[in-house]
C-alpha cells in the first residue's frame, strides 16, 4: 500500500463498522510505504499507523484532489 502526505483514510477493524477518520502526515517507509503518522480527527492526536490483517484502509481523498 502506497499512500502520499493529505491523503484522508477510514480505519476500521475487518468485520467492524465502527472506524475512524485520518489525515496522513508523513510516510516512514520508502516512496510512501508504511508505517504512516497519522492525524486523527475524532481525538486531534497524531498517531503510528501500521497496516495489519486486522485492520482495513479506505482512501477516501487523496493528496491530489
């Protein structure tokens, strides 16, 4: 998964409906790979994204819209 710096992402756990919202604020892998530091909207804190089996990612805007 490859995702660029504005991108917004639903985070949810597989088979969950409840998720959250996320701005990406920087890649730190290689040419946008994981992990990712994340701005979470519901709580305004900057968090560690790393992509599980666990979890699902949706883009749901990139950088470039």
């Amino acid at each position: 998964m490859q995702l660029g710096i504005g991108d917004r992402l639903l985070v949810t756990e597989r088979g969950g409906e409840a998720g959250h919202v996320c701005r990406v604020l920087s890649s730190r892998g290689p040419d946008g790979t994981p992990p990712y530091l994340v701005l979470r909207y519901d709580t305004g804190h900057e968090e560690l994204l790393v992509p599980t089996p666990d979890i699902e990612i949706r883009v749901l805007a990139d950088s470039a819209v």
